[in-house]
C-alpha cells in the first residue's frame, strides 16, 4: 500500500489528486483541509471510499501539523510515501497590479509580497518539516510541490506577463528552496520536484478567465509560448499527467522544476518545451 498526502484538498487539483489516487484501493490517501465547511464534495467521496483520511489542520501552524503528522503516523504505523504541497494562494487583490504600479502604495506592496511568502514559502516549509519524518521512513520518500509557471523568470519574460507580482516571486522562491530540500535530503534517498500543472480548468482559474476578455488576453500572452493553445486542461487529465511524472521522478530529476509532462520548462536556448 502506498500513502500519498495532499494539502489544499478541498477543491480543484487537490481534490482530483484524492479522487485519482483513491480509486486505486490500494493507495491510502490523506487529505489535508482547513475546514470541513467547504469540504462536501470531499466528504461524500470519502463516505464511499474508506482509504480516504480526511484531516482538518492549519498549514501555517506548526502546533497544528504536528498534530495531523501524528494522525498519519498512527494510521500508517509511522511512514508517508508522497507528500503533495497543493496549497496556495494568490494573495491580495492587489495581485492585477504591474510593479511599477506599487510606486506610492508601499503598504500594499508589502502586503502583497509579504502575505505570499507566508502562505506560499514559510507555510510550505513548515509542513515538508512536519512530516519529514514521515518521508524518511517511506518506501517512495517524495516530496512535490505544485508550482506555476509563474514563478519561471522565463516563461515571465517571453510571455511579457506583469502582474501576480508576489505569487510570481514566492513561487520562485519556494522552488529554490525546494532544490535546497533535494541537495540535503538526498543522502536519505529523499527526491523533491517542483510541478506545474500547466494551464488548468479549475474552479480558480475560471473566476479569473471566465470573463472573455480577460481569457483572450491570457490566451495571447500564452500563445507567444505555443499558437497552439485553445485554453485551460480539464483538471483530470492535467492530475493523469502530473502523476505520470510523480511516479517516473528518479534521483537525476531530484529538485527540479518539470512541466505536468515531466520536461525541464525550457531548453538551454530559452525556447519553450511543453507547457501545455
């Protein structure tokens, strides 16, 4: 049996994540929320599933994740195979804005990077910490990050996309210290791997290019990666994919940022391999 856990379990890719891996009776799923309140559709899978765990906790709280830490341990007897870091978040609504666009507004500018790095960096940090004992003592000892490509300084620059200024740079963040994860955990046969999903159709993603004008925009700055872009991936296949590459990550790949197709996200001339 092979014990896989994934925070932000609630909705979108999280959500699919639990529903894949559940279907296969032998994988024992752990699903981390914040709250039960916005957990219905989790909750009846879970109901008709009983290798789903649902446990409530607060990935920005220590004290609480090493409580839901040891509710794995009890129930794997002390290991965790996968650990999937899913949540996220894209911060302030101060999010549309260019840089440039924080010049005279210095307390939103650090409202906006400061709430990122909470949520997306030092939230991740604390929960790879938790349950890095866990890892240890898996058979797979993974850990994953899903990222974005919005944390790529190139995709950024050939794509001429501005705005996200502080998700952007917490994502960059988090996967260089995802790579530092690789380089000490290594000698622990641990392998690390930062992930982006690509463009997918999550409930998120359609809030903000739901509006068609909005949707054209983005499809012409991502069609400056591939004019064969038609929009988002539906969330099953872009999760098929991701796992693919989940399951094929050796020691070579150890700390790297691949795409849900398992391709480093550009070639050395900066040309682009695959993000859709």
């Amino acid at each position: 049996m092979v014990s896989w856990a994934i925070t932000g379990a609630t909705r979108g890719i999280g959500f699919e994540f639990v529903n894949n891996l559940s279907a296969d009776p032998e994988n024992q799923v752990f699903a981390l929320i914040r709250s039960r309140g916005t957990a219905g559709p989790l909750e009846e899978l879970a109901s008709k599933r009983k290798n789903i765990h649902i446990i409530v906790t607060d990935i920005s709280d220590p004290k609480k994740l090493a409580q839901a830490a040891a509710e794995v341990f009890e129930a794997t007897t002390g290991s965790l195979d996968v650990l999937i870091l899913n949540a996220s978040s894209a911060g302030p609504d101060t999010s549309a804005l260019a840089p440039s666009a924080f010049h005279g507004k210095e307390e939103a500018l650090e409202k906006e990077i400061n709430e990122n790095v909470k949520t997306n960096v030092i939230s991740n940090i604390f929960v790879i910490n938790s349950f890095l004992d866990l890892v240890r003592n898996g058979k797979e000892k993974k850990i994953i990050l899903i990222s974005s490509q919005s944390g790529d300084v190139e995709f950024t620059r050939i794509t001429g996309f501005p705005n996200l200024l502080g998700y952007s740079a917490a994502k960059a963040s988090i996967m260089v210290i995802i790579a530092k994860f690789a380089s000490e955990l290594a000698q622990y046969g641990i392998k690390t791997l930062s992930l982006s999903p690509g463009w997918v159709n999550t409930d998120a993603a359609q809030a903000v290019t739901g509006n068609p004008e909005v949707r054209n925009f983005v499809l012409n700055l991502f069609h400056r990666l591939d004019p064969n872009v038609n929009g988002p991936a539906p969330v099953d296949e872009a999760v098929t994919n991701m796992l693919q590459v989940i399951q094929s990550l050796t020691e070579a790949d150890s700390g790297k940022f691949l795409t849900h197709h398992g391709k480093n996200a550009f070639g050395d001339s900066g040309a682009n391999v695959d993000w859709f």
